[in-house]
C-alpha cells in the first residue's frame, strides 16, 4: 500500500492530468491511495471567491465563479471526448450546486463559508482526475474525503478525529481493496485538504493541508511510503523562487524535517510529519517533470541533517509588541494571559521575544484572526505592531554564507540558538 499525493501545480492542465496517470500507472504498484489538490491556483481563485460572496459583492463573485468553470471545462474539453458524458455531467452538477450556494445570502460564520466554498477545488479536481484514469482503463474509485477524514468543527483548521477517522478508513476505503484483492494495481483517488465533522459539514485541515491528508490516510492504513510529487526535483535547502543556488537534501531525518516545516518551509506541510513517524513510514519527494530522478527521502536516519544550511522566508508577517498597561512586569500571569489569546483566536506564533516590561511576537497576517487577536489584547495591553514585515529563519547558520541575505534590510529583532538564526526584517 503505497500513498501518493499530487499538488495543484501537477494538474493545473490536460498535459499535466495525462502526465498525472502515466505516474500512476508506471510507478504506483499495488494498491494506491492517490491524494489530489485543487488544479493550478484554484484556491486563490475560490479564496477570493469566497471574499466576494462574504462581502456582498455578489457581481465579482459571479465574474469569479465564470472564470473558474470555463477554466475547468477546458481542461476537460481537453481530456475527453463528446461522448463521455459522465465526466461533463459530474463537472457540470459541481459547478450548479456552487453557482446555488453562491446566491444564498453568506452566514455570519466565514470560516464556515471559507470551508464550504473552498473545498469545492479538491472535490472537482479529483472527479476530473478519475474520470480520466477510468477512461485510461486503469480501475479507480474516487471517495469523498469528507467522509474519510473525519474532524472537529474547527473551519479553517480542522483537528482530526483520529479513532472515527481510522474506523472510516475501515469502513469506506478498505473494502474497496479487499474487493480488488487480485487486481495488479486497484486506485483509490481522493481530495487533499478537505475533512467532514459527524455532522456532515466540510472543514478544511489548514492551508496547504493536502501533504496532511496524505499522512492521515498513510497513518491509518499504514502505507509502506508516502510520495509526494512536486514541481521540484525534491527537498531543496531553501525554496528556488526567492534564493539562487539551492541544494537537493538527499535524505534528512523526522524531526530535522519537522523542524524546517515549523519555520516555514513550505515543500511540507508542518502536520505532515507526526503521523509518518509513528508509523516509521518513509516519505519521499519527487517530481513529476523528472519522476526517475531519485528525489529525497525523509526517515528515521539522521547523520545528514546538518550537511548544508537551510534558508526559509515567510512573508505577511506582523511584529507585536505588547505592554502591561500598568507597567508592570511581563511574568507568568501575564504571559498566561497573553498565550491563552492567541490560541483562543488560532494564531500561530514564529517567533517571540520577551523583555521585562514587554513581549513581541511574529506571526503570519490573517484577515479574520488578527483583528479578533488585537482586540482581544488591546483591552488589557497597549500594542504596538508593523505589518508586512518579513521572517527570515537560517537553519544550520554556522555552515551559511549570511552576506547578501540582509542587504538592503532593516532588522527589527534578531533570535539565535545552537542551530537556528531568525531576524524579522522590513
């Protein structure tokens, strides 16, 4: 049992889909577990989407929605022909049931629209993904996830129930291999990203979240590896958008993985980890431009973790500085106080800072959780905070050139322990 997981940039077009199935197909022996995310940048799209309807601004909203249907349907006027109703009938239902939604007034819940809406990437893009792999003659079956990955009701960022996921995994996906017992190679496609509560509503697992599901179903079958499929010839020491000369790490451990996945690296989900190292199940990274290039791998093994630096960036970021009104000390109560509202309010802190009468925090700028975060505090503490600020995180910063790193900056704190080196930059 084997998982794989394709990201947008895999099926962002027909040529990408057809390359999609010949992966399938030539590397997925035995049974397969294939997790697929939104094509191209349809989250954006829906993200925006979702803004519009929210707000009421019902005529981008629709202008939105245009687009993203005829973006769909050409990719499928690419794939099949006019006689394979099935598929553009299943694309074709999708899109009126969101074109229906769309026209009801939004709740006064956005995290619960955010879910609602979103999560219609995944789920179309995996019929699509199965309607083809059907029509190549390979034997598929596509799930709903929703009904897989089972969740609190925490939109946006959903926490998995992980006994009622296990017994639904059970349930739904595993008959469907003990059926196909004798086939060389049965298929089970399903949505990245996207979990149900009991109560038959869709969540989401956190931006990004389609590595995780691949985890959570790799954990609850226990696969005997996890191959994510990127458009990168593996785990690369810094990402090759924004610094040059970038490094393939070949093979680093668990935790060294998990390590660069909380500071932000973005080629693995931060959850993804935890469950393939309690099940000891490999994860490995390849791309599906060169899918016989050995890519990396990430184990139990360690002696590599500190060969070459790694460079993170996170952008969007906010610096927060917060102060006893009454100048008194930043001690236990405070900081209990403080802490309590930002878990309150979801919000992940990067990095923090405390002095004797204030404590600063980094973290990423939400539309929703930030200004609830603010208000929260500013009746208690004065604030002080610059947005749009940047995090830069150096990993294994005694093997780095850190010259041009800080050109043209300005640093606004500077963090450093035995391994890492973080500076909050404007």
């Amino acid at each position: 049992m084997n998982v794989f997981k394709f990201g947008g940039a895999s099926v962002k077009d027909a040529p990408s889909v057809q390359n999609v199935a010949q992966i399938i197909e030539k590397f997925g022996q035995g049974p397969l577990v294939v997790v697929i995310s939104a094509m191209g940048k349809t989250t954006n799209a829906l993200e925006n989407l979702t803004e519009a309807h929210f707000d009421g601004h019902k005529a981008k909203a629709m202008e939105i929605f245009d687009s993203l249907k005829d973006y769909h349907m050409s990719i499928a006027y690419d794939l099949f022909p006019s006689t394979n109703r099935a598929a553009y009938d299943t694309i074709e239902q999708y899109f009126y049931h969101l074109y229906y939604y769309l026209q009801e007034p939004p709740g006064k819940n956005f995290n619960f629209e955010y879910d609602r809406i979103v999560s219609f990437g995944e789920i179309i893009s995996t019929r699509i993904v199965s309607h083809y792999l059907l029509q190549q003659g390979l034997l598929c079956q596509w799930f709903d996830a929703s009904k897989i990955i089972i969740t609190d009701s925490h939109y946006r960022d959903a926490g998995v129930d992980w006994l009622k996921t296990e017994n639904a995994v059970k349930t739904i996906i595993s008959p469907f291999f003990r059926k196909n017992a004798s086939h060389p190679q049965p298929i089970v496609i399903t949505q990245g990203f996207v979990g149900g509560t009991t109560q038959g509503f869709l969540t989401t697992l956190g931006r990004e979240g389609s590595d995780y599901s691949a985890a959570i179903l790799a954990y609850t079958l226990r696969a005997s590896e996890v191959v994510i499929w990127k458009d990168v010839p593996g785990l690369l020491n810094a990402d090759p958008k924004v610094f040059d000369n970038t490094t393939l790490l070949h093979n680093i451990s668990y935790q060294e993985a998990i390590e660069l996945a909380y500071y932000g690296a973005t080629v693995i989900h931060p959850k993804t980890l935890k469950p393939l190292l309690k099940r000891n199940i490999p994860l490995k990274v390849k791309s599906f431009t060169e899918p016989n290039a050995p890519g990396s791998i990430i184990d139990k093994e360690f002696i590599n973790d500190n060969q070459y630096p790694s460079y993170i960036l996170k952008t969007n970021q906010i610096l927060l500085s917060i102060f006893p009104k009454d100048f008194s000390f930043i001690a236990e109560q405070n900081l209990s106080r403080i802490f309590s509202d930002f878990a309150r309010n979801n919000v992940k802190i990067n990095l923090m800072q405390n002095s004797a009468l204030s404590f600063s925090v980094c973290f990423d700028e939400d539309r929703i959780k930030t200004p609830a975060l603010l208000k929260s505090l500013e009746k208690i503490y004065n604030l002080k905070y610059n947005t749009g600020v940047q995090l830069i995180t150096v990993r294994h910063y005694e093997k780095a050139d850190l010259g041009k790193l800080l050109q043209d900056k300005k640093i606004l704190m500077e963090q450093k322990n035995r391994t890492t080196l973080q500076w909050v930059v404007r």
